[in-house]
C-alpha cells in the first residue's frame, strides 16, 4: 500500500525500539457525503476502524471495526486500498519507545442495512454515532482541534481526498 504521509511527533529519542499496531479506517462515500463516526461527547469526526486483532487480516478488521462502530455492513467486494497514514510518537503504554501507528485506508461501499454499534466503554462515552457529513464540514470541525495527533491526520486524509473530488 502506497504511504500517503507520516506524522512525526518529535516527543522521542530516535535511539528507541519500536513498538507497532496496525488499524484499518474506512473511507465511504454515499450521495456525495462521507460516513463518519462523530464523537457527541468532544465534537470531531474520525474514519470508522481500529485496530486489527493480532493476526486478523486487514479486510476482517475493517468489516468488523464499520459494524461495531457505525452499524453498517461493509461489502467486501468493493474494498479498495486508498493509503497509509502513519504517526510516530512516544508510547503510552512502554517506557522509552516509540509508538509507530500504522493506519490503512480502504475504500468500500457498505449495504442499506444499520445493524446496533457495539462500542466499548470509551467509545460509548465518547458519543460515537454514525453521521454522513461533507468533506469540508469534517474538516472544518476537526480543524478546531489542531493538537490531537489522531485528528491531525483524520484532517490530513480528509483534505487529500477534498483535492480527489
């Protein structure tokens, strides 16, 4: 898959190991908007998709990730690869090493059907619920949150995929 950017978060040594996890994001377009899942709770809007469970194939992790999130049934013969994000940064999680987010867009179409999210706790707490929204209105609100390094790169692939259209 092509490499659409990287975002270096510079809060590192670069001597450190990495660590990484791979997730998956969905990019659907219907009638001319975008399904998003929009956080009620922090107003802002991210692709559907997380990351894949060790060993899970990309495909199954997008398929799983549309249906928990949005409700919406993926059709897996219209995944299409779009790009790859990725987010260097210190960890979270380990002492001294970086965390290498690997984040794999995919194009698809989804099936009329909305099935209920099933959300974990942060996401159910968040707000997540499906919106389709335009190109410019996602960016507009992301825009409005210039230092959270997940929607820096949301509002990145956002902007590309305006330049598309």
């Amino acid at each position: 898959m092509d490499i659409l950017f990287t975002i270096d978060m510079n809060d590192f040594d670069k001597s450190w190991p990495h660590s990484k996890r791979p997730s998956v994001r969905a990019v659907i377009f219907k009638g001319g908007k975008l399904a998003m899942v929009y956080s009620v709770r922090d107003d802002y809007y991210k692709f559907p998709g997380g990351g894949a469970d060790d060993g899970e194939e990309h495909q199954a992790t997008l398929i799983r990730e549309v249906r928990e999130e949005v409700g919406l049934s993926v059709i897996p013969s219209t995944i299409k690869e779009y790009g790859e994000a990725v987010i260097l940064r210190k960890s979270d999680i380990f002492e001294q090493t970086v965390f290498e987010q690997e984040n794999f867009y995919y194009f698809c179409d989804t099936d009329d059907s909305i099935s209920a999210q099933q959300l974990d706790e942060y996401e159910a707490e968040s707000g997540f619920t499906l919106r389709y929204v335009s190109l410019d209105e996602a960016i507009r609100v992301n825009s409005q949150h210039p230092d959270v390094d997940f929607l820096i790169r949301e509002t990145r692939v956002l902007k590309m995929l305006a330049e598309r259209v």
